[in-house]
C-alpha cells in the first residue's frame, strides 16, 4: 500500500507575506481557522517568518497572543513556524540562551513543527535551535508532538551540487532532525532536477523529506508533480485566494491532480 503525500497549508503565513507583505490580521484569520483545522493538513504553518515584526511594526497585534489564539482555534492540527536559526525571528544573531529560550516559549505557546533554516547552510547556526527543540520537546501541551524540521536552502551554483545537498541532510539528520525540507525559496528548482534530487535524498536519510517552492516563475505545480513521483513525503500549498505566483502552488488543483491515484 503507498503512502498518502502530507499538505502543508501555508495561507496563514508564507502565502500573505509572498502576496501581501504579511499583513493578514488575526481578525481575518479566525473566521475559517474551524474549516482549515478539518481539512486534515499535515500542517498549517502560521508564525513565524515575518509575522513576527509585522504584528510589532504595522499591525498593533501581540505576536505570542496570536498563537495562543490559533492554537485553541485549531486544536487538531500541528501548528508551524519559521525560525531563521540563530537570528531567531530578527536580523542578527542572537545568543544561545536566548535562541533556547525562544524555542521553549514556542513550544509551550503551541507550535509543533518548528522550520529552522540558515541563508547559507551553516549548520552552526542551527545547532542551537536543533538542540532546543530536542530538550523541550515535553513542553508541548497540544498533545500533537513537536516536530524538529532542519532546511536545505536550495539555489544553484558550482557549489550547490546534489552530491552537496545530500551531505547537508546527512549531517542535518544526524544533528537530530526529525524532517529535512528542501526549501526553494527563490523557486529555481526544475522538475526533472527535482525527482534526481529528492530522490537521492530519500535514499541518503531516514528522515521524511519535506518540500517547500514559490510558483514564481510558474514550474511550482510541475515541482511537486515530480517530487511526488520521486517519494516525496510533503508538499507545501497554498489555498487559491492566496496562491500561486510569489506564493506557493495552490493547494486545490495539487489536490485534484492526485485524485484516484
């Protein structure tokens, strides 16, 4: 019997900053939090990222009562966050009891999937949040778990070789990821790069391979088609009033593309 592949939904956060400079408020948020929470999303990512300074600088909005308020809006759904490694949710580095600290609030505030990625790949700039998330994993109160997602940010060079990203997952896994993310933020991967690529990474880890793109330059959908047909384990989407374009593949036509299969 195959497996199901897993959605993220990521209208709450990566789809309104992609489209719209991160200004969803909560009050927009609510009103379909009950419907988004049926649906059955392996996730719904929804903090972190921007949203952070842009419920401080624009939106007159407690970043922390945000979450709590969605989490008891959307009691059977993991909820996930962007971490931007040791710059926690700002732009410098920040010390490592702070990062430790960060993470433990995050948890105990209800996140479950926490995405940490460095621009450059510098696994030393992740150790820190890897390794909080492993010691406060207990503090989750949801009663879903907390998942330790470590990201590959993909792009193209002499340097950014298959061989290259696969060693990256390996030591990922081996720092204690639970998930690695192969994440096109900038949406320069193909998709016939895409099967060679995430296939090799699912023979390199045990880990579950999740995939994040933009439709950018519109190959997103053909993206996922053919990470799918690789093994991929998620997909992250995009429902149709805020997908596609600088967003992610919207969520519907992936839905109905798998249908029967």
């Amino acid at each position: 019997m195959t497996k199901k592949v897993q959605l993220t939904e990521t209208i709450l956060r990566d789809a309104h900053q992609s489209q719209a400079a991160t200004r969803m408020r909560l009050d927009e948020m609510l009103p379909v939090a009950s419907k988004l929470d049926e649906v059955g999303y392996y996730s719904i990512e929804c903090w972190g990222g921007a949203t952070f300074d842009s419920c401080l600088r624009f939106l007159n909005e407690d970043p922390w009562e945000r979450l709590r308020i969605l989490r008891k809006a959307m009691p059977k759904t993991k909820l996930q966050m962007l971490l931007r490694g040791q710059n926690i949710l700002g732009y410098k580095h920040y010390a490592d009891d702070v990062v430790e600290e960060f993470v433990k609030k995050s948890i105990q505030n209800g996140i479950n999937v926490i995405r940490i990625f460095d621009a450059l790949n510098d696994t030393r700039n992740m150790k820190a949040c890897i390794d909080a998330i492993l010691k406060y994993k207990n503090e989750d109160k949801s009663g879903l778990g907390v998942v330790c997602e470590a990201t590959l940010c993909y792009t193209v060079s002499e340097v950014h070789t298959r061989e290259y990203f696969v060693n990256l997952a390996k030591e990922l896994e081996a720092m204690g990821a639970d998930v690695i993310c192969l994440k096109d933020m900038a949406n320069l991967l193909l998709p016939y790069e895409t099967y060679e690529l995430v296939k090799a990474l699912k023979q390199a880890v045990k880990c579950p391979i999740h995939l994040h793109t933009h439709n950018t330059s519109g190959t997103g959908n053909m993206i996922y088609l053919k990470a799918i047909e690789a093994g991929v384990d998620i997909v992250d989407t995009a429902l149709s009033p805020m997908g596609n374009g600088t967003s992610q593949p919207a969520t519907e036509p992936l839905i109905a593309t798998l249908q029967g299969t």
